[in-house]
C-alpha cells in the first residue's frame, strides 16, 4: 500500500487553516498509517492499514491478502472525501446493532461464553456513510477510543471544509476529481494522450489539430513526463479547459451591455441587473461594486471592472439560480397556523428501500427520508423475537428491524437535522399487550423530551401550529386498545377465510427464499413456493387490480401465495393491505387482554393525531374532533376528488388526512402527489425510496419553504368560505410562462456508453388538469456535443393556478436506434421561479446533482 510521503505530510495550508487543530492529528494517523478494523460482522474482522491523503482528498486502505495476490491488476481501495456524508462515533449503523444485540445475549449466559472470544467497545468505533444515495457504510473499530476519536475528528473536519470549498469553488473542484482521475500514472501531469482521453469524456468533441495547439498555449512550463513527452500540470490543464469554456451566447449578453469591449462598470452592471434580473430592481452602484469585488478574479476589480468570466462566474452562482434563493432559502411562510393548514413531506413504509414484497428494511432509510426534509415517517410494528417489537412489512418476505434501534439511531438524532418542525412517527400496530407496552417504554426512555406528551381538551377547535409545536415528535396510532371482537372484513373466496393471525401461522410467516425457491417455515417444515401471482378482482388506478370495500379502502393485498406442503395444499390468499390503518381491518377476535399499563402508557402517548376509522364527511363535519385523523387509499381518494372535492377540502380545514400508494404498488412505485395535495389533503405519503418523478416534485414543493418539511397550502385551500374547486378554474385568471431554452454546459454522457451524446431538452407543466401540459414540448437535437450545446428556442405555456404548477425540464441524449435515454433532470414550483437570466442545475433522476452540468435560460412571466 502507498501512504503518503513525507512531502504530503505538509497539509496544504488552506485546510490547516481553515480546520483548527487538524494538522497534529492528521500527522499521527498518517506518519504510519493507521490500523483499524473492517467489521463484517460479530466475527468477521479485517485488519486493514489506512491513511488519509489530502492532496487527492482520499482514505486509502490496504486490499486484503485475496485481492493483492489473485487479482491482476486491483486497485486499492479508496473512499472520495466527496463521496462521504457523514461519519458516526459508537454502535449507530444496523451492523453495530446487530452486535450489539448478540453482545447482550452473551453476557446473559457468561458462564457458557467462551473467555477468549474478543468484544467489540462502543468507544472504539465509528462508520463512515458514503457513494451513491448514501447507501455504502463502512464499519470500523480503532485499537482506542483516543484513536477513533481522531478519525472522527478528522473526517467530520474535512467535511465541513469540503462543504464550504463546494460552495465557493464548486466548479473547479469538479474539474480537478476529473483531473485526477486521468492522471493514470498518478503523477500529477496528463500527456497529450491523456487530455485527448478526457476532453472526450467531459463530451468536447474538436479537431485533433485544435486541441494540440491549445496544448501548446497552455504548456508554458514546457514540462516532460516518462519518454520526454510534453505534460500538463493541473494548473496549465485549466488553463487549457478554461480556454475551450466559450460562452458566446453569454458574450453577446455582456456586449450588449458594456461600452467597452470586455469589462462592464458597477454602472454598467446595475443598469444590467435593474433591466434583466428579478430581485434587482433597485441595486444600486456601490452594490455592483460588492458584486465586482465578489465575482471578478482580475486585478480589473481593484478598478472596479468586471470581466466577461467574473460575469459568467457571477450568473454560475446560487443569487443567479433560477430557484428563487433570495426569498425561498430559508423559511418564508408564516408557520403559525393550525397544523392542518400545511401539506407535510411524508413517507410510505419508510423502512423499506426497495421494493414492497422482498425488499430490505433498514433503519438507515429513516435516516436518509429525515435528511432529505420528511416529517412524517411509518413504523409497521409487530412482535419479535423474545417479545421486542421490530419494524416489518407483515406478510411478506421483507427482512426485520428493531424497533428499538430505529428510535435510537435514526428518529432521535435525526428528528429536527432539518427543522425543528414537528416529526409525526405514523405508527401502524400489530403487537401483542407486552410489545406495545415495550413499544411504550422504549418511546418514552429513548425520545424523553421530544415527545409530545400533553393531553388534548375534546373541545380544542383547531389543531396547535408548527411553530408552537418545534422540538416535538407526534404519535400517530389508535388511541385506545382493548377487549373486543374485530369485523371481518376480509374478501371471501369460496370459503370461510381464516383470521390474519392464522394465515401468518400457516403459511407466511418468516419466509426466508432460498435460490432453489425452498421456503422455510418456523416449524422447521419445509414447503416450496410454487407461485407467486397477482389476483385480480377490480381495477386500481394501475391497471393492477384489488378487492375494495364500499369506501374504497383496500381489503386485500395483490399478492397470492400459494404454498404446496407436506400436509397439502393451502392458500394465502387475500392478504389485507397493511394501510388501511384500521383495527376494524383484522379479521380475528382479540381475545388477549391488555393491562391497564400497556393501554394507558399508548393511550398517553397518542394526543394530537389519533387515527379514527373514516365513516362519511358528513358525520366527521358534525361530530369530527380536529385531533381525529383518517388513511385513504389513492384510488378511493382519486374517485372523492372527482365526486365531492369540496367536501375532502371541507374535511382538510380542520382535520388530517393521509393517502397512501395502492398495495398494486408492490415495487414502490409513486403517484404523482399533486392530485391530492390539490384538495388540501396534508400527508400524502410516497415511497422515498425510489427515484422517479413523483419524488423530484416532492423534493421541489417542499423546497420553497425553506426545505424545512412543511409548505403552507394556498390560501384557497384555507378558507372556510370553499369558494374553490380544483375542477374548475374559469374564475382565475391566465399566467403566461415565456422560456427560452439558450445553451447547455458540461452535460453528463449516458452511463456505460462512451460515445458524445446529442442532446435535447423537454419541457412540459404538471399541476391541476387545466394546467398539465398535454404534450412534452421539445428543442432540436445537437449533434456531438454535450459540452456546450446551443438551442436558443423559445416557449409559452399559460398557467391558471401557479400555487401547485411545477415545471419540468428533462434533457435527453437522441438515440440512433432504440429509446432517447434522459441524462438529467429539473423540477421546480412555479413560485419559485426567479426570472431573468438564469442557469438550471440538473439533477439525476434520484436527486442527486449533476454538478456542473447546466441549463442557461431565460424566464420572464406576464400576468
């Protein structure tokens, strides 16, 4: 393994500076490297040498002895500074937990464990959370706690500089990961060849001969590398790349403005922001001279001059974004109003992370649905092993979590990292009386605090406010738990149909799917599962199909099981949805009796949001307390809009409403929220999980409101007067959207394909029917070249209720045979469009940004 040499052991001094404290502990875990522990598992430990390398921003370890001698050619394993999220002290990843767990369970039985068998201490552990979507964590155990406690130390530091460093020089430091990644040689310098190679892969398609001379400008220190060829060095590759960076399209702008070729004055400039730019009507000179001293990296500044690339610098930055972050960054919106006058960013089945059937479950998807703004998460709970409750999707093949484990390492800490707006824990009961007093205790030892606790008045009018309501976690659950004998309101096929509990004993539970597709059951007999079909009884919004009840809520899940066995053969079919959220909905007798403990410590936990069976908006009118909330299906929801939309906004004035997928969803796929949202409905629930559509409009409603979880809904949906129907929108009066759609810079090329794309870009407005654009409106195609791409095409669409319009840009790479593949991604609300000049950042369809690849528009709106 290489480690840094002594050369690199002078830490540039900018993060020495900026990380106070670093270059003491940076010496001593980098002199000789630093060895630590990969934890596999309670007994799978890897000895590996790490070192951090702050020239390539990199944590190298040594591969293990497999990899150095079987491999040719392997590579040492590497963690990028950029790719890493977070890094956590002690046992806070599901791994941890797990031997944390079966560490208890040995100290139970002492006298049988084996004396020599090696622990793991809390005090000498971290993880690092890195890659995609965050989804790689990497354990590790340090020789000391003083160890790890440097580590830590370290990484959250460089963090934290990074962050800073992305914001200031975002652009140069992307270049220069790419830069890195050419260098083949790890020398520092790119030959001729090597630049070729990654010019192509930043999608610059130019003459061989172009960009040899360009080599040759940029070669000033007449360098040579391994064979006397001439090399760049990274400063002359900039250079290089920064002399390709044209923007023609944003030179003719600038011209058009100065007096002089090249430079604008403050004057000039102003007279530029006042004309072109929203949010600057009044800028005055001395604030173009605070913007010249910001943007410009010349000397020209100290004469107060700004040069075509200070201004290319200042329209690249977050004012000049077309997200409106003058006004939208932080929260604007007044979040004194009752609890039910907001829409509230929720996730479905929050634990799961793939899909609904055999997906696994895992604390750290709470972790990542709470940092990405959700106030609303879902724990299905049922018994575990010796009595503790685990989370789990019932009746179907997805792994366990613990319950426990889910509120230590992800609800508290991670409750209020966004906001200090209140987080629902929507909670979905399927224990025993011993769990749910367990479920009881745990919320209360581990949540202390933050739990809302206080007792509600049966004649409270209105619901308290966010603002009253920040550092608190809600209980959404049945309010009361007892002795009684529960409907069946189970689909009958033909015969009498067993209780829920019954069916789980015979024939579902704890499936584990081998791949000889052998099912193995807790009784140890041994069953195979022959088939796995959807049963089909009436039409859901999604072709699939699912038994309903009278008020459309789901009876049954999609999914049939049949099993063959030894004894012969059962069917566990009509599975009932796990969303109805209805004690009602269990088809057997409770005969358990709850202590008086266990009903009391849940009753006292379930104040505010105390789900009710739904009977009619005519009873919940009359008789309905505004602490009442009820679950709709999407398809029983879809079919109220359409019937009695006034009514479903009536009902949202006061009380709380959830919608959830339809069970036809089995891999998590989304509806688009709008529809429900558009009759005020408050949690409407999406799989966070998965990365379409429907999540990039959730990510950008909830954005406009200071990304803090909670949006106030449109003044038409708060009043009591109900003068609005989403169905009919002839009162209000046409918006007009122009977009002009100018260039494209640093477009991504397809995954797995090497070739330079010819990009276009799509544009289409998704919000009310009225407003939805019928048909995608398209660019042309530009051939070969993703780099810097010139539409300059023009559009107009006509909104009518901007407050849930969204605008959609999609680019997509034109494909010789087969389907347009989309390259990136931007959605935005309509009222959080700045208009002006503008560049767009894409994002992939996950989210994620596709830093640097832009959009530069022009946006104007006439009402």
């Amino acid at each position: 393994m290489n480690y840094p040499n002594k050369a690199l052991l002078d830490y540039p001094s900018e993060i020495v500076e900026k990380c106070k404290g670093i270059e003491e502990i940076l010496t001593a875990i980098n002199t000789d490297g630093s060895h630590l522990w990969k934890i596999r598992s309670s007994t799978k430990w890897f000895k590996r040498k790490f070192a951090l390398d702050l020239r390539d921003m990199k944590i190298y370890y040594s591969p293990s002895s497999k990899n150095e001698h079987c491999c040719i050619g392997a590579t040492q394993p590497q963690i990028d500074i950029a790719e890493i999220s977070e890094v956590r002290k002690g046992w806070k990843t599901e791994l941890f937990n797990t031997i944390e767990t079966k560490q208890q369970k040995k100290n139970r039985r002492k006298s049988t464990a084996s004396p020599s068998r090696r622990t793991v201490e809390e005090d000498c552990c971290f993880s690092i959370i890195y890659g995609e979507r965050k989804g790689k964590i990497l354990d590790l155990l340090a020789p000391t706690p003083d160890i790890a406690d440097k580590w830590v130390f370290v990484i959250a530091s460089l963090l934290n500089w990074y962050e800073r460093k992305k914001l200031e020089e975002g652009y140069e430091l992307w270049l220069k990961e790419k830069f890195n990644l050419a260098d083949a040689d790890n020398n520092k310098c790119l030959t001729f060849n090597e630049t070729l190679k990654l010019l192509h892969e930043l999608n610059i398609d130019m003459p061989e001969n172009d960009i040899l001379k360009l080599f040759n400008e940029a070669n000033t220190k007449l360098a040579t590398g391994q064979g006397e060829r001439q090399v760049l060095d990274e400063d002359e590759f900039m250079v290089l790349y920064f002399n390709l960076l044209k923007r023609p399209e944003i030179e003719n702008l600038f011209n058009s403005y100065a007096s002089q070729s090249g430079v604008f004055t403050a004057k000039e400039l102003s007279t530029f922001l006042r004309n072109e730019q929203s949010g600057y009507e009044n800028v005055s000179v001395e604030d173009c001279n605070v913007l010249i001293k910001i943007y410009e990296y010349s000397d020209l500044k100290r004469q107060g001059l700004l040069t075509t690339s200070g201004f290319v610098s200042m329209l690249l930055s977050s004012e000049f974004d077309i997200f409106n972050y003058r006004e939208h960054r932080y929260i604007c919106q007044d979040m004194s109003q009752p609890l039910s006058h907001y829409y509230i960013a929720s996730s479905h089945n929050t634990y799961i992370m793939g899909n609904q059937l055999i997906g696994k479950n895992s604390s750290e998807a709470y972790v990542d649905a709470l940092k990405r703004g959700c106030k609303c998460v879902e724990l299905d709970c049922w018994d575990g092993e010796d009595g503790e409750p685990i989370v789990w999707h019932g009746h179907t093949l997805t792994t366990k979590i613990s319950f426990k484990e889910v509120l230590e390492d992800a609800i508290k800490p991670y409750a209020f990292v966004v906001s200090p707006y209140p987080l629902i824990l929507s909670l979905e009961m399927h224990c025993s009386p011993v769990g749910r007093l367990k479920m009881a205790t745990y919320l209360q030892s581990i949540l202390a605090d933050m739990l809302y606790t206080t007792d509600v008045l049966d004649d409270l009018e209105s619901l308290p406010s966010p603002e009253k309501l920040q550092g608190k976690i809600l209980i959404k659950a049945k309010p009361v738990y007892g002795n009684k004998k529960m409907k069946t309101k189970a689909h009958r096929v033909g015969r009498t149909v067993e209780s829920r509990s019954e069916l789980v004993t015979k024939s579902t539970k704890n499936f584990v799917i081998s791949s000889g597709e052998e099912a193995r059951v807790t009784n140890s007999q041994t069953t195979t599962v022959t088939n796995i079909e959807y049963r089909q009884s009436s039409t859901s919004s999604t072709g699939s199909t699912i038994s309903r009840d009278v008020s459309g809520d789901a009876l049954v899940s999609p999914l049939r099981i049949n099993i063959n066995s030894n004894t012969g053969q059962k069917n566990a079919s009509d599975i009932e949805s796990d969303d109805s959220d209805d004690d009602e909905s269990q088809t057997h007798t409770v005969t358990d009796n709850p202590t008086q403990s266990s009903r009391d410590a849940l009753c006292s936990l379930v104040n505010l949001v105390q789900a009710v069976k739904f009977h009619s908006f005519e009873k919940s009118r009359l008789n309905g307390k505004c602490f009442q909330m009820s679950s709709f299906s999407e398809s029983w929801t879809q079919k109220t809009l359409k019937e009695s939309p006034l009514d479903f906004i009536r009902y949202n004035l006061r009380q709380l409403s959830r919608i959830y997928p339809a069970a036809s969803r089995t891999f998590s796929s989304n509806f688009i929220p709008v529809q429900f949202w558009s009759i005020g409905c408050q949690i409407v629930t999406l799989n966070y999980q998965t990365r379409d559509i429907p999540n990039l409009i959730n990510d950008a409603m909830f954005k406009q409101n200071g990304f803090c979880g909670y949006v106030l809904k449109p003044e038409d949906l708060r009043d009591p007067n109900l003068r609005f129907d989403p169905s009919d929108l002839s009162q209000k009066s046409p918006i007009k959207l122009k977009i002009r759609i100018i260039s494209g810079q640093h477009l991504p090329k397809v995954e797995g394909n090497s070739e330079i794309i010819d990009p276009y870009v799509e544009l289409k407005i998704i919000g009310l029917p009225q407003d939805t654009t019928e048909n995608t409106l398209t660019t042309k195609k530009i051939q070969n070249n993703g780099f810097n791409p010139i539409w300059d095409e023009t559009f107009e669409l006509t909104v009518k209720y901007p407050e849930l319009a969204f605008v959609c840009l999609r680019v997509r790479d034109h494909a010789q045979s087969g389907s347009d593949v989309p390259i990136g991604y931007y959605t935005i609300p309509f009222n959080s469009m700045a208009t002006g000049y503008r560049h767009v950042r894409l994002q992939s369809i996950g989210g994620e940004p596709l830093s640097p690849a832009t959009l530069f528009v022009h946006i104007s709106i006439i009402k």
